[in-house]
C-alpha cells in the first residue's frame, strides 16, 4: 500500500466533517429492518458529549504501530462466535450515512480511518430484521477484554480489544466520540439496541463498542505462500 498522501488525508478529513454535519442536522433512527428492504441508519442525532472511550472504560490505551490504509475485509469476535465478511458503507445523496444493504453482513465506513489506522474506524451492523437475529444481535453481550480481528485487503490482520460497551439513548448518541479521532488506532462496533417500540418500528437506543488496537499480524510473506 502506499503512504497516505496530504491530499488523501483532506479527503478523508472532509469525509468525516461532512458526516457529523450530517447528523448536527437529521434525527435519525434506528428501526427494525422492515419489509421490502427499506433500512435506516443505525445512529441516533447527536447529544451530550463523553470523554474519550479509554476515560469511559478505565483502561489505557496501548501504543501499537499504526497499519497501512488498507480496505477491511472480514471481522471475527471469537466471544460471540462472529467471523463475517465486511461490505463498504459511504453516504448516500442526502449525505445521511449508508448502512449495509443485509441484515446478515456489517460494513465499514470508508470515508474514515481503515481498521488499524490512527483514528476511529467505524463498523456499522444490523441488530436484527422481521425475520429474526441480525449480524450484531450479540454486540451488547461483549465486554471488556474481548478480542476483535479485522481482516485487511493486504494481509495484515489488526487485533483489538474491547475497552468498553455503552447504550446511548437515540438523543444522546455521541457522534463525535464514535467517528473522530482521539490521537490513537480505535475500531467503534455500531448497532441498535435496547427497548423495541412496536408502534413505531424505532428501537430507542444504539449499542456502541470501543475497541483500541492492541496488536497486528503481518502479511504472510511470498517465500511463505510459496512453501519455501
């Protein structure tokens, strides 16, 4: 991979801005996958701001060499038992941010940081659909000290762990603290959770994993894929 350049970085910068000025100006919803396909972000608007998720967990962040810009390919959580691959999520033309087109694969939001990259890469999944348990229907059940493996397009695979799990309130969700960065290589699991309104179709609140990055694994090298 090459080394990001200036230009790339205000890209992806402005990616971001755009993003966040998005939900300063949308209350959006999360509701159930409902019939015909019709999906809904998975982020309520913005509400009262925390601290950053390593205060929020009491943990601290490991300093772990970043990785190269590389696409996302695959997720694993061994507690949940989760090993899915990843489809790539941007914004749509109203600029609200897309969510994945399944209920039964998350995507990663590539208008910020890869996995692995300084910053706070962002992975957004389906709790659930009128047809039963979506890709992150276990999310909530994670807790501090789980691992998170992401797959990138280059062979590397990036390590994280949990450092915390919290439910925002739709009014309260913290964009921010979810998609900025914070001076270190986080990976953020997003989802719905919390009480289901029938009435509505909305669940009331989202669910929100921080995770930090703890360790890589290379590229198996030429040699090695050639059995020398």
């Amino acid at each position: 991979m090459t080394s990001t350049t200036p230009a790339g970085a205000r890209t992806r910068r402005q990616g971001w801005l755009v993003a966040a000025a998005t939900f300063l100006l949308i209350a959006v919803a999360c509701l159930e996958v409902g019939l015909h396909g019709h999906l809904h972000p998975l982020a309520g608007p913005v509400g009262p701001q925390l601290p950053p998720p390593a205060a929020v967990g009491g943990a601290s962040v490991p300093a772990v060499p970043q990785v190269a810009r590389s696409q996302p390919t695959a997720i694993g959580i061994p507690a949940i038992g989760l090993l899915v691959s990843l489809s790539e999520l941007g914004l749509n033309p109203d600029g609200t941010v897309q969510v994945p087109t399944s209920v039964a694969q998350p995507g990663w939001f590539h208008l910020g940081p890869s996995p692995g990259q300084v910053g706070s890469a962002v992975i957004l999944g389906h709790v659930d659909s009128y047809l039963g348990p979506g890709v992150f229907f276990k999310l909530p059940q994670l807790i501090a000290g789980d691992k998170v493996d992401v797959s990138l397009a280059d062979g590397v695979t990036a390590h994280f762990v949990v450092d915390t799990v919290v439910m925002y309130a739709k009014a309260q969700f913290p964009t921010s603290l979810v998609y900025a960065p914070h001076g270190y290589s986080a990976l953020q699991l997003v989802t719905c959770g919390g009480t289901f309104d029938p009435e509505t179709g909305h669940y009331l609140s989202n669910v929100v994993v921080y995770t930090s990055l703890v360790s890589t694994t290379p590229a198996p090298s030429t040699a090695t894929l050639a059995g020398d």
